[in-house]
C-alpha cells in the first residue's frame, strides 16, 4: 500500500512538472511568433524607408547635377527646376518649411527671357541666376548630406535590431531545447512510475488473492480438524458405552452362573 501511494505521488509531481513545460513551450512559442511579427514589420519599415531615402538621395544628386550643367546657361535652367522639384517632392517632411520654401521659390520663378532684354541687361540675367543657382545647390548638398546620415541612421538601427532579434532568438531557441528536453526526460519518468505503480498494484492484487486462497486452505483444514475430532470423541465415547455393556454382561452373567469375573487375590500363606 506504502509503494503504490509513494509511485501515486510520483506521478502526481511529475505530471505537475510536465504541465509546466508545456505551458512553457506553449509560452515560447507564442513569444517567438510576435518577435518574428515584430522583427518582419521592423524589416518593413527600413526598407520603406531606406528606399525612400535611396530615391531621395537619387534625385537631389541628379538636381544638383542639372543645377551645375546651368551654370550660366540659361537653357539648362528649365531641366533644373524639373529636377529639383522631384527632389523636393522626394524630400516632403525630411526637409524643414524655410529650406522647402527657398527651392520652391527657385522652381516657381519663370526662365530669363533675352529677346526682350538688352544685351547688358541679359548678361544680368544670367548673373543672376547663377547666383540663385548656386544658392540652391549649396542648399540641396546640405540636404543630400542629411539624407545619407539619415540612411546610414536607420542601416545602424536595422542591424542592431537584426542583432538583437538574433540574440533573443538564440537564447529563446535554447530554453526551448532545455524545456522540451525536461519535459521529454519526465515523460519518461512518469512512464516508468506509471509502469511500476502497475506492477506494484499487480502484486498487491496477486498477494490479496494468495491470503484469501490461504485463508480459505486454513478454515478448511480447520473444518477437517474438527470433523476429525468430533469423529475421534463419537468414537471414543462409543467404546465407552460398549465397554460399559460387556462389563454389566459379565456382570449379571456371573451372577447367574456363579462365574468369577474379578481376578482372583494372590493367595497368601497360611497362618502359623
């Protein structure tokens, strides 16, 4: 009874045990698919983000190349203007309203007009606008230089998180190997409990069933043993009674006859 209790509370305890590594594991899991999720929108945002940057950079490069190619030719202005009105829209919020205004500014005024200029006040014109030009230019690196550190921000930023998410992942990884491990190895413990509680219930059972077949062979051999002995008293008392009836036969048979039925005494010597 003892053994098939302390087995009962073995069991008890490990399947304790395996309850809380399943709830672990389950835990686990659940961790490692929100990281994952995490880890995928965080991948989503740098790319859409780096792209943006990527094209932004494209484009203020590209204007402030057609901004140089017009230095002091005024045909050129035009493909400038187009160009540099890209790079604006490419910029939206990553550049602030005054330097949003100052390249507005140079995208809204028209081209110089020379067939109705003089030709000192032409040459003026062109000063001019290689002036705002070059204004624009020094504006727009400024610009292209913030970009760049901006993407090289967010690259820093993408490989930390990459790394931190491998980090976590390896560690999460390992616990789960570890828990799934102890989980395995008291799977097998509560086997083998379950397995030796049988076996110990079994022996009980097969000890119970020997004591009641015992138990029975004793009362029967105790039956016998009285039958016996009422048989040997029967007996015995029969002798008795037979032995009673020849010894008053005897008896009255002496008296009738005058037959002796009593040894007779030693006889002794005659007195002197």
């Amino acid at each position: 009874g003892s053994e098939i209790e302390s087995h009962t509370k073995n069991i008890e305890v490990l399947a304790a045990g395996i309850k809380e590594h399943e709830d672990k594991i389950q835990e686990l899991d659940t961790t490692a698919s929100k990281s994952k999720a995490q880890r995928e929108d965080g991948k989503g945002l740098y790319d859409e983000e780096t792209s943006g940057l990527k094209s932004t950079i494209q484009a203020v490069d590209e204007a402030i190349k057609a901004l140089v190619d017009a230095q002091g030719k005024t045909d050129a202005l035009l493909l400038a203007q187009q160009r540099t009105r890209t790079a604006m829209a490419l910029a939206g919020g990553m550049a602030t309203p005054q330097q949003l205004a100052v390249l507005q500014k140079f995208v809204d005024e028209p081209g110089p007009r020379p067939d109705l200029k003089a030709a000192g006040d032409y040459k003026g014109h062109v000063d001019e606008y290689s002036f705002k030009s070059g204004s624009v230019i020094d504006l727009l690196k400024e610009l292209k230089l913030k970009f760049e550190d901006e993407l090289t921000a967010a690259n820093t930023e993408e490989t930390n998180a990459i790394n931190a998410y491998e980090l976590e992942k390896q560690a999460r990884d390992d616990l789960m190997a570890a828990t799934v491990a102890a989980k395995e190895e008291k799977d097998v413990a509560k086997g083998d409990a379950e397995a030796a509680k049988a076996q110990a219930e079994g022996d009980l059972e097969n000890s119970q069933a020997d004591l009641a077949a015992d138990t029975g062979s004793l009362e029967e051999t105790e039956k016998s043993c009285d039958m016996k002995q009422a048989e040997w008293a029967e007996r015995s008392r029969t002798r008795e009674l037979e032995e009673e009836a020849i010894a008053a036969a005897i008896k009255i048979l002496s008296d009738v006859t005058g037959v002796r039925h009593t040894k007779p005494e030693n006889p002794g010597l005659p007195p002197s």
